[in-house]
C-alpha cells in the first residue's frame, strides 16, 4: 500500500513549456486534490475531483488543467509555464464526500519555471 | 465565505514553554476541524481532529463555537515539535464534493 504517489520530485521548466505531474493513489479514494504550497499563503487548492469523470476547480486554477479518467490518478497539467508557477505541488486524497475523513498526501513535487 | 485565518506566520517558543498555535474560521455551517503537520521535507499528515477529542503527540484542540476557534496547545514544548501546522476547515455541500481549505500555516519553532 502506497498511498499517494507523486512525481516527479524535482522538475525544472523552461518558461513556456508544458508539463504533467503525475499523481496516483491506491487506497479507492474517491476524492483527490492538487495544492500549491508557497511561502507565506499556506496551502491553496487547485483544482479536485470528486470521482472518475468529475473535476471542479479551487482557489487558483488558472494556468492548470487536470482529468480524472480513473479512480487511481489525478494528472496536473501546466499548459504554458510561467515563473509565477514556480512551487511546491502536493496531491491529495481522501475517502468519499462526507465529513471527518483523513487526508492523504503526496511528498510533493517541487517545480522551477525559469 | 469560508476562512481559516491563522494569524501567526511564525511562533518562536523555548523548549519545555507552552505552545498555542492560534486558528479562527467563518464558516456557515457546523464545521469539522483538523490540524495538519508537515515536518520538515516530509509530506503533511493529520495531526489529530476536533470529532475525535484526542491528544496526539501531547497536542490537544478544542473547538470553540463561540469564539469560532480551534486553537492547537501544548503544554511543554518539544524540539521535535518544530514543523509547519496547518489548520483546516471542511465544508460539506450537500450531493456535491467538500473543499477542503487550509489556513495560511504557522511554522512552530522550539529553542533551547
């Protein structure tokens, strides 16, 4: 049992490139999420998914795109990168819709758009 | 609007001291709290949450419906502490997913 599986670790991006960060869980959670994690704003949702075929956006999703073709993975994808992407990236999941379940998160993934 | 608002960026105690990592929220509804810790270079994890009533790690939360807080409190600090803690909120919509939104962190920092 895995958990929450991200990569890649590290990733350096030229400006203007696109790239995916791969993200996989295999726990048959339901809910998944990707955050940006950036010094002094804390953690910031970008877009999630309630199930296989269902993504909704969060706080800051712009700049990013995701599908959910299984219930296993949940792909970021930055469509044209700019140094304001620059961040650590954490996917998440979690069991169902409803209250008080726990959190699970990726190690990160460390992104620079240069 | 749902908010979490963890006013301390950085909190800076000694060692054996007592610890209280602040956190407020507006919420509409009847809220379900956690705290989340990311020690350093590792992945966040659940600390405890507020429906479980639990201490972990010597960590305790009680969440004030009046005061509309879930303040984290310790009452001797530890160096192993020292780690970034999140507060989170989960908001429930009724048939449709919950967002789950994180404060902004309050990274904990035990001295001797």
């Amino acid at each position: 049992n895995a958990g929450v599986t991200q990569t890649p670790k590290f990733q350096v991006l030229k400006t203007g490139q696109s790239m995916t960060l791969q993200c996989a869980q295999d726990m048959n959670h339901e809910y998944m999420s990707w955050y940006r994690q950036d010094p002094g704003m804390g953690l910031r949702l970008i877009h999630y998914s309630v199930g296989a075929g269902i993504t909704d956006q969060g706080e800051v999703p712009n700049g990013y795109n995701v599908s959910r073709s299984t219930t296993e993975d949940f792909p970021l994808r930055l469509l044209s990168a700019a140094p304001s992407q620059t961040s650590v990236y954490f996917c998440a999941s979690s069991s169902g819709r409803v209250t008080g379940n726990t959190i699970y998160f990726g190690e990160g993934s460390w992104l620079t758009v240069v | 609007a749902q908010r979490v608002t963890q006013p301390e960026k950085l909190l800076s105690v000694f060692k054996g001291a007592p610890v209280e990592l602040k956190c407020n929220y507006s919420y509409s509804g009847s809220p379900e709290l956690f705290w989340y810790v990311q020690y350093s270079r590792q992945r966040l994890q659940l600390l405890l949450r507020h429906i479980s009533r639990e201490s972990i790690k010597g960590f305790t939360a009680d969440l004030n419906k009046g005061e509309t807080s879930f303040h984290l409190k310790k009452p001797f600090a530890q160096e192993e502490d020292s780690a970034m803690y999140y507060c989170a909120p989960l908001r429930v919509h009724t048939g449709t997913a919950s967002k789950l939104t994180f404060g902004t962190g309050t990274r904990l920092q035990v001295t001797l």
